[in-house]
C-alpha cells in the first residue's frame, strides 16, 4: 500500500508539523500519536549503555495500560544532556498530558537526531500546541507524523496491515547508525485490537527480535532506539495468532524499508542462514556477515569474492564444518562442500552490478537453526554522508 493511503487504526490520530528544532522550515520536526481512549502500551529500546533522556522517561511508563499519546522531535536526539535533558523531556509528555487532559505518566516520548546537543525547548513549546490542534486520523494525517520523524532519511516509512476488522499500522524513521539490538530508529506502532500489557510486551519483543534487531548498516548500535506499540481495544479482541502475524509483518516492513533507505546504499542485501543447530546460532552468523565491512565493500564493488562471507561467518564464533557448507550469491551456486564451484565470475559479477536486491545464501548442514538478516553495501556516499553529519 503507498505511504499515501496508510490509515490509521480505528480510535487514533496522528500529526507532524514543523516547529523549529530543524533549521529548514520545509522539513517537519514534530510528530504526535494520539488514542482518543486509554491505550494498553508496550515498549523495546536500546541496549546501549548511553541512552537518551527520552528513552530513560518512556522506559518508565511501559508497559501500561492506560497510554494516550507519543510525542516526538526529530533534528536533536536529547542525549548525554544530564538533568535538563530529562527534565526537557519530561516537559514535552507535561505539555501534551495538559492538552490532553490525562496523566503526564500517560505520554512516552522519543527524540532522534544529533547527540550531545540540547533542545530547542522554545521551539517545541511553541509548537506542541499547533501539533495538538493538528490532530486528525486520514491517511494524511498519518503521514505528516511519519515526515516529522525523519533526520536523514528520504522517505517515511509506513506500513499496515488488517486481521478481521483489527487494524495495525505503524510509522518507523532511520537510514544510518543501524545495528542489530536495533538503531538509530523509531517506529510507533498502533493498533485497535484489545491486549494486555503483559501479551502486549511480548508480542512486540518477538516481533522486534525478528525485524528490528535484524538489520544493519554500520554496525553502529545508537542511543535513542525505541519501538512503541499502543493497542487502544476499539475493534475488540483479536486471535492472537493472527495478529502477532500482522505485527511482524509491519515491523519487518518498517524494518527493510530502513534498508532499503540505507545512507548511499545502492544495495539491498538479504542474508539467509540455514543449517546450524539453532536459530541463535544462524542469526550470530548472519549478523557476522552482514556487518563486514569487506563483505559490504564487495557487494557494491559486484566482487563474487566469496571468500569474505565465509570468512566472516567464520569469526562468527558459532562453530562449523567448513568442510560442509554451501553458499549462493543471487542465486548462483558458488561454494559446494567447502569448495568453489565451477562458476562464471563475471555472470556473478553481473548478477549483483545489475540488480538492486542482492541475496547471499549460507546452509551449513546440521540442523534446523535459521535467520533472515537484512544489510546493504558500503560506499563512498556513506562514508561522505556521515564524514559531514555536523559540519
């Protein structure tokens, strides 16, 4: 579905304007998610050590079942800025809570963009209420909230999907700074389906081990990273089964689009791993793979140099039969039992050069173990991009 007509979940609303934080008036730096009842509300964020103002705010308020709204800045990512960074964030979920008539606790709040910077609290103040008075539930209106989660990405990223008269639909943001256990991203997910908290935060944590935490482009775990999912029960209850389906399907939407945005990627890149005793020990090595540096270079480069993917599964850490395994590049069988093939490189060559999508394929045979990782090549572009991120 285009990004356009992504509706929202029956009982919400949604909004972006700008406001000030971003110096180009063009670009949208607020966002504001809005349940018009009180929502059951869940939330997975970063695993790194330094984490931002709003993350140690919003880890205190899930899971919940009495949520209402999740405000967001993007341009400043409120990181590293001790007591006024907190206190900046606790004023913005303050300010909304006011407007909304409910409890401050009832507010989460994300902030993405540069670290170590304070916020223009002036500008936010200024607009939190233009944002309020902004609220609608169209397509648009989803939209608009989805552009004002944006730092360097060049698109929003939405996604839905429906289960019976269920609704899910979730807004992501982020193009670099992306690692496994998640990234420089956010993405609010909303839905009508009734849940509890504790189903709720389940749910999403599986969802998010298999989207969110499989995805790379640098490596480089960030500071800001949360998923929040807000289940307001206005379509009633839905089968479990059926809607765990539909939000990972959202997360891993949300997720590959992050990709697929990658700063200055050209590539696409699908890693599949199948054959090891155990899904943990397929997704150490697809992630081995995917945040090779050497392995990157060579996709963009369209080098068949295979023997960088299986280095790098090596140095995984998993143990293996190196006398066993098979790989695949595109499709093409470049690697049987440890040994190359008898392939043509400059059809592989071509293979990669000339198609956007690029899947490498790594069965070790011996067992049921396996993983979808999803990275994309590294280039000049990348490098230029984040060489002049502040200056």
């Amino acid at each position: 579905m285009p990004a356009e007509s992504v509706p929202l979940p029956a009982g919400f609303s949604a909004a972006g304007l700008h406001c000030g934080v971003k110096s180009d008036p063009a670009k949208r730096d607020l966002a504001l998610f809005v349940s018009d009842r009180p929502a059951t509300a869940a939330g997975v964020f970063t695993q790194n050590v330094v984490v931002g103002a709003p993350v140690q705010v919003s880890r205190e308020r899930v899971p919940t079942d009495a949520a209402r709204a999740v405000v967001i800045n993007s341009g400043c990512s409120n990181v590293s800025t001790g007591e006024r960074g907190l206190a900046d964030a606790r004023a913005m979920t303050a300010a909304v809570a006011a407007a909304l008539a409910c409890d401050e606790e009832a507010v989460t709040v994300c902030s993405t963009g540069v670290i170590g910077q304070f916020l223009n609290m002036n500008a936010i103040r200024s607009g939190l209420p233009q944002v309020v008075a902004g609220l609608g539930d169209a397509p648009d209106d989803l939209r608009a909230a989805a552009e004002g989660m944006r730092t360097t990405d060049t698109f929003p990223k939405l996604s839905t999907r429906t289960v019976g008269p269920v609704r899910v639909s979730g807004a992501g943001k982020g193009a670099a700074m992306i690692a496994p256990n998640m990234a420089t991203m956010l993405a609010v997910v909303l839905t009508d389906a009734a849940l509890a908290p504790a189903d709720a935060d389940r749910l999403l944590r599986a969802a998010v081990d298999r989207s969110f935490n499989r995805i790379s482009v640098d490596g480089h775990q960030s500071t800001s990273d949360t998923v929040l999912l807000l289940a307001n029960g206005a379509a009633g209850p839905c089968d479990e089964h059926a809607f765990a389906a539909a939000l990972n399907d959202v997360c891993e939407e949300l997720a590959t689009d992050i990709i697929r945005d990658a700063e200055g990627a050209t590539h696409f890149v699908t890693v599949d791993v199948t054959g090891l005793p155990s899904d943990e020990a397929a997704t150490t090595i697809a992630r081995s793979v995917a945040d090779s540096p050497l392995v990157k270079t060579a996709i963009h480069g369209a080098d068949p140099n295979w023997g960088r993917i299986i280095s790098a599964a090596g140095y995984a850490g998993v143990p293996f039969d190196p006398g066993r395994f098979d790989l695949d590049v595109n499709g093409h069988a470049v690697c049987r039992g440890g040994v190359p093939t008898d392939f043509d490189e400059a059809i592989v060559s071509e293979a990669i050069r000339s198609n956007r999508d690029c899947t490498l394929t790594l069965n070790f045979h011996d067992g049921p173990g396996a993983c979808r990782f999803w990275t994309c090549d590294l280039t000049a572009e990348y490098v230029r991009l984040n060489a002049d991120y502040t200056t």
